[in-house]
C-alpha cells in the first residue's frame, strides 16, 4: 500500500515562512508527478503546485514567486517552501502523487493532511 506523510504546517504569523514535506514510500517515486493541494472549510481543494520527476514545475497563480515545490528522488519526498505567508494562505495542506503520462493506469494517492494557520 502506498502512503503519503506530510509534516511541518503550524502557526505562522503574516508575512513568516515555512517548509512542509511530504514522505513517499509504497510506489514507483519517479513515475509520479508529486503535488500540493489546498483545502478551506466550504470549499473545493484547489492546486498549489505540481512537480514532475525531471523537475518540471506548475504553480497556482496566487502562490507564483512566493511558494518553492521540490522533490528528491533517492529519499522519495517532496516539498513546499512557503515564503512571504497572508492569512489567505490558511488551509490544510495535502499531497498528492499522480502517476505520470508514461505510467498509465495506476491510481493516485494523498496524504492526510497538514494544517498551516497564517494569524497574527
């Protein structure tokens, strides 16, 4: 079985920063595209940011120039730096891993979760 682990959300004050990851084990890493998701109380989960195993990166508009994704492939995590952080921001955080266009069929999987609370 595959399972996803994010840690590192927290209460952070406007305009502080934190880093999240995500911990991988039970599947293929590299055919996988590793993503963020976001999701507020009432409302549908909404794209952070996507990250393909060569290192292609796609990111909401509304975190471009502020949020990092990364992944490594030989520990088989991925991450989120998260810089410049508005009350906007709070959601629970979720990862995501689809499989890639060279990995048909399989089914994608998410982590639990992991609260970030953006508050002075």
């Amino acid at each position: 079985q595959a399972h996803l682990v994010e840690s590192g959300g927290d209460l952070v004050q406007p305009g502080g920063s934190l880093r999240l990851s995500c911990d991988a084990s039970g599947l293929l890493f590299t055919f996988y595209v590793m993503g963020w998701y976001r999701e507020v109380p009432g409302k549908q989960r909404e794209l952070v940011a996507t990250i393909t195993s060569q290192g292609k990166t796609v990111y909401a508009d509304s975190v471009k120039d502020r949020f990092t994704i990364s992944r490594d492939n030989d520990n088989r995590s991925s991450y989120l730096q998260m810089n410049n952080l508005t009350p906007e921001d709070t959601a629970v955080y979720y990862c995501n891993a689809k499989p890639s266009i060279f990995h048909p069929g399989a089914p994608e999987h998410w982590g639990q979760g992991t609260q970030v609370t953006v508050s002075s």
